[in-house]
C-alpha cells in the first residue's frame, strides 16, 4: 500500500495533467517515461519505508472483521466497473490516445449510480488495507488518497467535457461523483 496507492496516484495525476503532452509524445515514449517516473517514486518511498509507516498498532480483531466486509463490498464494486470497462480503460489508454482507442462516454451500469466508481472502489480498497494493516503512517496514507483521488477526479473530468462536451456536462449534472445515488 505505501508504494502502491502514491504510485497511482502519481500515474493518473501525470496522465490527465499533462495529457496534451502525452498526446504529442505518443504512446511509445509516453509510457515508458511515466515509468521512469514512478520508478524513482517506488525507490524513493521504499528507501523511507521504516519511517513513512510509523507506529505498528498490531492486529485488531474487530478492524479485521470491518476490513473483511469492506473489502466483499470493495470486491463487488470491483466487478460492477470491470463490467463496464475495457482494460485498455483501466490503463488509460483512450485518454493518451483518443484515436487509436476510441471510446463512448461509459454512462451505463455502475456507472448510472456515481461518475468515479473506480476511484470510490480505490478509496475502499485502502481504508480496508488500513483497517488491516493498522499502522499509524498507512492511516495517514489513506487520509491523504481522499483528496488526492478528488483531485484527480477534477483533472478527468476536465479532460472529459473537453473530449465529449455537452454529453459529458449532462451526465455530470444527472450523476453524483463518488457516493452512489440510490
């Protein structure tokens, strides 16, 4: 978690943040340089493990339990968005190269209950790694993914009212970002 939650963050920030750029480089030098970048990140963060983790609480049963339905709830929020994208989506792909991956604005499923399922379902995934790992600089990691993820959220939204203007505007008023509409 300590690397891996930095690490995407990182990655979805450098891919809607300068998407432009990445268009303009193309896919071939595009990914490659994103895993330089988070190469270095990796490196940095596991050479300061010891002191970014802190104090070790030690196994709590009742946060195991709460960890384990959180995580069945993660799991099948998981499913409900792997339904309705592509794994070139998941990667990124139609944003770094919207025409040799074409995609429709994905409004069905899941996501005709929240705009940023994947992000909710990330931002579960690591309160119930939190809640199982139960260590001081792990919470503090997790804090610190909820406004990292609604940053990251603004930067892809921005991309995608330029990418499908009104259609995207009109879903966004109709849809809530990250809190399921029931």
């Amino acid at each position: 978690m300590l690397m891996a939650v930095p690490m995407a963050v990182c990655y979805w920030v450098m891919v809607h943040s300068l998407i432009s750029f990445w268009r303009r480089l193309g896919l071939t030098f595009a990914y490659p340089l994103m895993v330089l970048v988070l190469f270095a990140l990796i490196v940095a963060i596991f050479s300061s493990r010891a002191r970014l983790l802190g104090e070790d609480y030690g196994p709590n049963q009742f946060l195991i339990l709460l960890a384990g339905l959180l995580i069945l709830t993660d799991v099948w929020l998981f499913i409900l968005v792997k339904r309705q994208i592509s794994p070139a989506t998941f990667i990124g792909l139609p944003e770094l190269d919207p025409q040799g991956y074409p995609a429709k604005l994905i409004t069905g499923g899941i996501y005709t209950r929240m705009r940023h399922p994947r992000y909710t379902q990330v931002m579960l995934m690591i309160f119930s790694c939190s809640l199982l790992v139960n260590c001081l600089g792990i919470y503090f990691l997790c804090l610190a993914s909820i406004p990292s993820f609604c940053f990251v959220a603004w930067l892809e939204e921005r991309e995608l009212i330029r990418r499908f203007g009104r259609e995207y505007l009109e879903y966004r008023k109709r849809v809530p970002m990250f809190i399921p509409k029931l």
